[in-house]
C-alpha cells in the first residue's frame, strides 16, 4: 500500500477583471500566502472519510457516493479518480484561509485534491525527484475548471490558475472556453492571445486559456464589508438586467477586458503607477454594471484617501465581500500577503 502523501495550494484574490473575464476578456489574480493542505492515508477498504475544520465527518463507499455537501468540490476530484484507487482513503484537510473572506478556498481545495490524486496514481511519481514536474498542469486546470463549473454552473478558472502555479497572474479564457451568451464582446482571443507563445513571461498557453507571470506587486490588503451576495445570485441578477440589453453589455465587458489589459501591461513594465489608475478604472466598470452599493463606495473612498494608499476597488463579484487596497495596510484592512508558490506536493 502507498505512503501517506500532501498537497496544499494557495488562497487567491482577484485584482482587476472581475465579470468580464467569464466572457473571455484578459484579468489579473493573485496568488496569497493563506493555504489549503490535503493529506491523504491509503486505508485497507473501499472507504472514504474526510475530515475538517469545516464541517462534520464525511464518511462515503469510494465506489458509490454522491458529490454533494460542503465537501463536494473534494469528492468532485475523488469522483474522476476513484476508478483508479486501488484502495480507499482518509483525507484531512486544515485550511489557513478565512473562510469569512472567501479568498478562493474552494479553487484552493479543489487544485490540492486533484494534485494529490494525480500523484497518487501515477506510481512513477513517487520516486521522482521532483513529482510536481510531472503533473499534467494544463489537465489538473482543465479537470478542475470542469468540477467548479458543475457544482456552480459558471467560473473563468482564474482562481485556479493562482492556486496552481501561484504569484501575480495574467489570465485569459479562450473564446471556445469562455461564456458565449454574449456576442460581440469585442477583443475576445486578443489580449494575452496574440502575444509569441516564447514570450518569457508566458506561464501556459493551451485551447483553454492563456496565462502569463507578472512581477511581485506593491503591498495588497483587503476589507470586508459585513456581508456577502453569493457570486450566483450577484450573476443572476446581472443576466436579468441583461436581457434586451446584450450589445450594451457586450460594449461594457469589452471596455473591462481593455482596462484589465492595459493594467497587464503596465504590471509587466513594473510602471505601478499607471497599474493603479487601470485598477481604479475598473472599479468605476463595476459601478456602471451595477455590483457595488453604497457601502462598498464607501469603504473604496476611504482607503483612496489615506496616505499611500495608490489604489482600491471592489475584489470579487461585488454587492458585499471585500474590496481591496494597493499600498500600505491602513485602518480596518488586513494584509493579502502574496505568494509564488503555487501547488505543493508533500510540503
């Protein structure tokens, strides 16, 4: 029977593209140093028990059960790699991240688990000097884009790439990958697309997106508002407002995707300056789509006039959750400290 392996991934958090990175606009995300770690105990039966900080016990046949419950991004994965488990498994999951702030937690859990599968039925791994390098990291996104987009109905996979390959990331959805309920969405498969695949920045470039590594950024904190809109009833809302209205919303999501590139750009050329004014750009995107309140204004316009404070905006979908600061950490904000490192086996 195998040995007991680990895997964690990082938390993330998304700095500008929010929205208009579902229809296949460029964005920025941000790996933080908050971790998910998986372990995983080979077991002399067909079972699986998993344990968390975050729920009751969940203990299941490895050959039957149903993907559901507040564990049910972890069986998501176990669900793709049962077949291949000659064994069942206990699986103890300790999170760092603040599951108040979100963070990425479940793109974090998600990449761990299948990280960990990958490598737990792939027997030549375990000799390998360095397993990470032989995971498949364009499948292990793709297979998890797929669970997150099955248990949620929709999600660009940006959070994904963090939790995977960490640090401060360019990432695009191809135009096959990305949400086609909109037409005309103006610029979808340029942006980091018509960069040269040799690019020395260019972190992955497959028939599912597109992901580039941008320097360390300045200081980046965070501010929670006191509540939170599930990201699926803030994207309900906005496909209601949205019929009738499509060519409108197009034009807009397309204007993001040109405010996310350019602070793309200025990110590569370390011109942090310029990458503010794009972030505070786009939080005047989200206004006009209708995700911030009166609150979130608030909270935004208070950290922009503390000193050194170069930016803020809402992170994540909006109507409640964070909003995030660029600069030193003022009152009321906690510290997003960044990583590089992504995905981690038996860390």
């Amino acid at each position: 029977m195998q040995r007991r392996m680990s895997a964690s991934a990082p938390g993330s958090i998304m700095i500008t593209g929010e929205h208009a990175v579902v229809y296949g606009h460029p964005a920025i995300v941000c790996a933080i140093d908050q971790r998910v770690t998986v372990t995983a105990m080979p077991q002399d039966n067909r079972q699986v028990q998993i344990f968390s900080e975050i729920s009751d016990p969940v203990v299941v046949a490895l050959d039957t059960f149903e993907v559901s419950g507040p564990m049910r991004f972890v069986l998501a994965a176990l669900a793709l790699y049962r077949h291949r488990l000659p064994f069942g498994l206990r699986l103890d999951i300790v999170s760092q991240i603040d599951p108040k702030l979100g963070l990425g937690s479940s793109a974090a859990v998600t990449i761990a688990t299948l990280g960990l599968l990958q490598a737990m039925t792939q027997p030549e791994m375990q000799s390998a000097p360095d397993p990470l390098s032989m995971l498949s990291k364009t499948r292990l996104h793709q297979q998890a884009l797929g669970i997150i987009r099955g248990l949620q109905g929709r999600g660009s996979g940006a959070d994904l790439a963090a939790s995977l390959h960490g640090g401060l990331l360019g990432y695009q959805l191809a135009a096959a990958a990305a949400d086609s309920a909109l037409s005309g969405g103006g610029g979808r498969e340029a942006g980091l697309f018509s960069q040269s695949p040799a690019s020395h920045d260019l972190v992955s470039m497959s028939e599912q997106a597109a992901i580039v590594a941008l320097p360390n950024p300045p200081q980046l904190s965070l501010c929670h508002c006191g509540y939170k809109t599930p990201t699926g009833d803030v994207l309900a809302g906005i496909a209601k407002q949205m019929l009738g209205r499509e060519a409108a919303y197009a034009a807009l999501y397309g204007r993001m995707g040109t405010c996310a590139m350019a602070a793309i750009s200025a990110a590569r050329h370390r011109e942090w300056s310029e990458f503010s004014e794009q972030l505070n750009a786009y939080q005047d995107l989200m206004i006009e789509l209708g995700v911030s309140d009166p609150t979130l204004d608030a909270l935004v316009a208070r950290a922009r006039s503390e000193t050194g404070v170069m930016a803020a905006k809402i992170s994540g979908s909006g109507l409640g959750d964070c909003i995030l600061a660029l600069g030193p950490v003022v009152a009321q904000h906690q510290p997003a400290p960044f990583t590089a490192k992504g995905l981690v086996l038996d860390d």
